[in-house]
C-alpha cells in the first residue's frame, strides 16, 4: 500500500511542476511580443516603461533568456539609462556566450558612456564579429579601434 502512496504523491507532484510550463512559456512569449510592440510603437518615456516592464516579467518567467535581457538591453538605451543596458548585456552574455549581439551592443553601450576600456570594446567587437560576422558596423568599427587604439593583438 504504501509503494502505491508514494506513486500517486510523485504523480501529483510532477503534474504540479509541469502542468505549468506550457502556459509558462505562452506567458513569456505574450510579454517579449509586448514589449517589442510597446518599443516599437513609439520613443515616449511612457511606451519605453511599458516596454520595461513587458521585458522585465519576460526575465521573471524565464531568468535563463538572453534575449530578454537582449531586447530589455535595447529599450534601456533608448531610454539613455547606458548603465542599466550595460547590465542587461553582459548578463545576456553570460547566459548565452554564443550571442554575438549581445557582445556588440555591450561594445556599443561602454562606447556611449566614454569608456576606456578600448580592449573590452575591441574584444566584443571580435567576438561578436566571430559569432555573427552578418554584423558589418562591428566590422567597420573595430576596424576603426584598431587604427586608434593599437596595442591591443588579435
């Protein structure tokens, strides 16, 4: 009797844990495609924090998705808050080391605060061209570090 108990508590258990994943992503899903609308559709601070905020519950349905932080990157710059992009970048970096965007936008945005760190931002310029070499404007501007920076080898 008790082998049939423990059965049916690990079955409930288990429909409990994966009941709710198909509608997990449905939810994720329904906030990037929201957040992308609200980006899309305007430069207003107002559409901005609507796209924020559509991101932000994507990160909280699946902390794992680069592309949240990707895409939750891109509204921070346009908001002009670099260093909030910045976090959101390297996090995507960190969770998905083969997303080469992710490397250029964080070369992109440690340019827009006047970083020095001319080799973090060669680097990712490398890297991003390695992983998406479809990324011409990482070409053209490591080609420019490169020339004004020297120092650092390939």
């Amino acid at each position: 009797m008790r082998k049939y108990w423990l059965a049916a508590v690990l079955a409930v258990v288990c429909l409990a844990v994966f009941s709710g994943c198909g509608n997990n992503d449905k939810e994720f899903q329904e906030a990037m495609d929201k957040g992308k609308a609200a980006f899309s559709s305007g430069t207003s601070q107002a559409k901005c924090r609507e796209a924020v905020d559509q991101y932000t519950r994507a990160v909280e349905l699946k902390p794992e998705s680069a592309q949240a932080r990707l895409a939750r990157g891109h509204v921070y710059v346009k908001m002009k808050d670099l260093h909030k992009a910045l976090e959101d970048y390297d996090k995507a970096v960190s969770l998905d080391p083969a997303l080469g965007q992710a490397y250029f936008h964080r070369a992109l945005s440690r340019i827009a605060m006047g970083s020095k760190e001319e080799e973090f931002i060669k680097a990712d310029l490398r890297k991003a061209l390695e992983l998406d070499p479809s990324i011409a404007a990482a070409s053209n501007l490591l080609m420019l570090y490169e020339k004004s920076f020297p120092g650092m080898s390939q």
